[in-house]
C-alpha cells in the first residue's frame, strides 16, 4: 500500500498534512546547526522514496484510510511555557511533561541534577553540549532507514527531547515523560532520544494521554513520535509506556533500540486509547551478551484500529530477546500483531522467541498475529515463535463459575489477569495504578 497525499498536497510532502513546514524552514525558524539541517535533508529524501511498509509480508495488513492527514496543520515550533514547573513527583528522578506545542513542566531531583543527568529538549542541549546530542543522532543511525514514518519524523520534528545518563550512574527513581496531546486539526512530530552511558541504570516512563477538545466527533490530532534508545556496555533500561489518547487522536509511534555488549534492556508497554495507532519497534542487539525482553499489552474497543510491529535482530554473540505481545479486542476493533526475528551470521549463541497472542471478545473483533524469523546462524541456543487468536477460554470461565463467581466477573478476571504481566512492569504505584483503572473502564460487562 501506498500512502494516499490529499489532494492539493505540494510536491515534496511528507504526510500531506494541511500545514507542513519544510525541514529547511524547521531547522532556520530554530536556529540549527548545519550539521541537523543536513540530516532533516538526508532524512526528508528517504522518506519519499520508502513505502508505506517495507516488508512485503505485512503490505497486506496496513491500512491508513482511518487517518485524515489532510486536515491537520503541524505545530512550526514548540517552546517552553511562561512559567515552567520546576516539581518531581514523588520517587521520580526527574519530569519533563508536553501539553500540546509547549514544555509546561521540567525538572530533575537533586541526585539526578548532581551526577549530570540530563532530561531536556534538544534547542537547550545544542546550546549547553552541542557535541553530545550530535554524537548521538547524526547520520541516523538511531532509527530504521527503511521506515517512512520514522524518517519524517527525523527530518520534520518541532520537538526533540533529550535523555542522558552519564557513565555509571544509578537512578532510583524514574525519569517521566509526559505528553498531553489532542487539540483537534493539529499535529505534533517530536523525537526522544535515550542515552545511557557505561554501567549506567534507569527507569524511563512515557505517559501519552489526552488534552482537552477529544470528544468523539472532534477533528483528528496526530502525534508522530520517536523514542531512540542508545545502551552503552553494561547499561540497563526499563522502559515502561502508557498510551491512552483520546478518541479523535492517531498516533504512529516508532521505538528503536541499540543495545551495546552485557548491556540489558526492558520494554512493558500499553496501547489503550486513540482512533488509530502504529507503532513499530526495532531492537538491535550489537553487542556481546546483550538482552531485550519486551512485553507489549493493547486492548481495543469500539472501531479502534491498532497496528503493532517490532523487529529484533541479533547482531553479537551471545544475545537473547524474548517479546511478548498480548491484545484484547471488543466490539469492531482490529488489532494487528507483527512481528520478525533476524539472526544474522554473526550471532552465535543466540536466545530469542517471539510470542503473539489475542483474545476476541466479540464476533465482530478481528485480530491477526504474524510471528516470523529469518536466521543465518545454525548455532543458536534457541529460535521459536508462537501465536494464537481467540475467544477467553470456557474451561478457565468454567472453573472459576464453579468457585462462585458470575461469568462476567469470570471473564473480566482472564482478561484483565491476561494483561496483568505488563501492568506488573510499570514503575511508579500510581502510575500502575492508573493503568488498571483504565484497562477496568475499558471493560464492556456482559460479554
């Protein structure tokens, strides 16, 4: 499939958006090196030349016709609010929220700010480190070359978020991001970049929900967004996400990870709200013994369209992935599960699997999960997938109606147990807490 430009798009559109600054006119209006304008250039051409999906066993299961591109205006520059809050919430490292164009609120503990952390947007870091946010993103390494999205994000974003973690340097308490989106006919391209130097640890949470003005009915928002995670040798990551946008919103969403020799990261992520989300997830095991374990949670309702894909390629000797992904689909909503394992010559000794698998709750749900591997190395510990579509399961309603609960109660506690693991995963108690309480209200009873 290929991307559908609205009519009137001028030449040279990315998305087709109604307003869409060129990367030329972002980069001058923020006063940007030349080396950044180079790479939104390089970025911008890509990004025209790549499909809407590059793999031509997933073609068949994209389909933008949800999305109005045509309709909503991109943001020219976002900046800070008049008075940014400076407050951390409790057991956090540090908070830098978004509340549509704007920072509203920044700021970092006392033990993150003295060992050199750095939570903050790139127009102030290109004024504090220049060299630092260059290292990282020039060239475009910390995104896949071969998706159109996250190229237009990279070459057109107002936005960018930097978080770094010096060399060794343990935080106890998480860094959030916030992003409140959802002003109908506008949108949002920002980037996030994640770095985390030698033996360095931490927890990184990223909450996206909904700003006022997203009844049903209102005009679509976008948000386009990346999360570029760099793991230097023996760092760790958790990284936990909350999505719940509200219903007029789409949301394309690209996460992709290098993770560097004994270096070991963690993924537990939840899809909830929006009209429309695709996400896609890279995870590039470079180095020796390096891990990722990732969970991935979506639950749909109404005529939700979800479309989810990670790919995991093992590179160094050693590596081992393990993903998971679990869906839950009520009513009309669709949810596609994709995913692809790449062990290359090099990477002996690999470990991975890839799990997909939905429950349906309606006759009218669909879902389709595409577990795959491609391997180019015999000597590997392990290599399998899995998957599976259904309804709840009668046996498991049926046991616990013989303990006396009622059936809807029966097949509120598989489903929401079902999801529980990636709830588990999430840091901060309130956070979690949140997270439950929005997966109950997304529960229709008498199914």
């Amino acid at each position: 499939m290929t991307l559908t430009m609205p009519a009137g798009a001028p030449a040279g559109a990315l998305l087709g958006l109604a307003a869409e600054p060129s990367p030329r006119d972002l980069a001058r209006e923020m006063g940007e090196p030349d080396w950044l304008v180079a790479d939104r250039v390089a970025a911008a051409a890509l990004a025209l030349e790549l499909p809407v999906e590059s793999n031509a066993l997933f073609t068949t299961y994209v389909d933008l016709r949800p999305v109005r591109f045509g309709e909503m205006a991109a943001y020219a520059r976002t900046g800070d609010a008049r008075a940014v809050s400076p407050a951390v919430p409790e057991g956090a490292s540090a908070l830098l929220e978004v509340r549509d164009d704007t920072v509203v609120a920044r700021g970092l503990s006392p033990e993150a700010a003295a060992r050199g952390v750095i939570v903050d947007t790139f127009e102030h870091v290109l004024h504090r480190d220049p060299g630092l946010l260059r290292r990282l993103i020039e060239g475009g390494a910390t995104l896949p070359d071969n998706d159109r999205f996250a190229q237009a994000a990279r070459a057109a974003f107002t936005l960018g978020v930097l978080v770094h973690v010096p060399d060794g340097v343990e935080l106890a308490g998480p860094i959030v991001l916030r992003w409140v989106q959802g002003e109908p006919g506008r949108a949002l391209l920002a980037r996030t970049v994640v770095s985390l130097g030698r033996d360095a640890h931490a927890t990184f949470l990223e909450e996206q929900v909904a700003s006022g003005g997203t009844e049903d009915g209102a005009g679509q928002a976008l948000w386009m967004g990346t999360t570029e995670v760099v793991l230097d040798r023996g760092a760790t990551l958790d990284v936990a996400g909350q999505e719940n946008f509200g219903p007029n919103t789409v949301a394309f969403v690209n996460r992709h990870a290098s993770v560097g020799e004994s270096a070991a990261l963690t993924w537990a992520l939840a899809v909830v709200g929006g009209a429309y989300v695709k996400s896609r997830i890279d995870n590039v095991l470079v180095g020796r013994g390096g891990g990722v374990h990732q969970a991935e949670i979506a639950f749909g309702g109404g005529d939700q369209r979800f479309d989810l894909t990670s790919y995991t390629r093992h590179q160094g000797m050693d590596t081992t992935g393990d993903l998971l992904s679990k869906g839950i689909f009520q009513g009309t909503s669709r949810g596609f599960f994709k995913g692809l394992i790449q062990i290359e010559r090099s990477a002996r000794g690999t470990d991975s699997f890839l799990g997909e698998f939905s429950m349906l709750l309606d006759r009218k749900a669909r879902s389709v999960t595409i577990p795959s591997l491609e391997i180019d190395q015999p000597d590997v510990r392990r290599a399998s997938h899995s998957s599976s579509v259904g309804p709840v399961d009668e046996a498991q309603i049926f046991y616990l109606m013989s303990r006396g609960i009622s059936r809807d109660l029966a097949r509120k506690f598989i489903v929401l147990g079902f999801l529980e693991p990636v709830v588990a995963r999430i840091p901060l108690p309130a956070a979690q807490d949140r997270l439950r309480e929005l997966l109950d209200r997304k529960w229709i009873p008498g199914r």
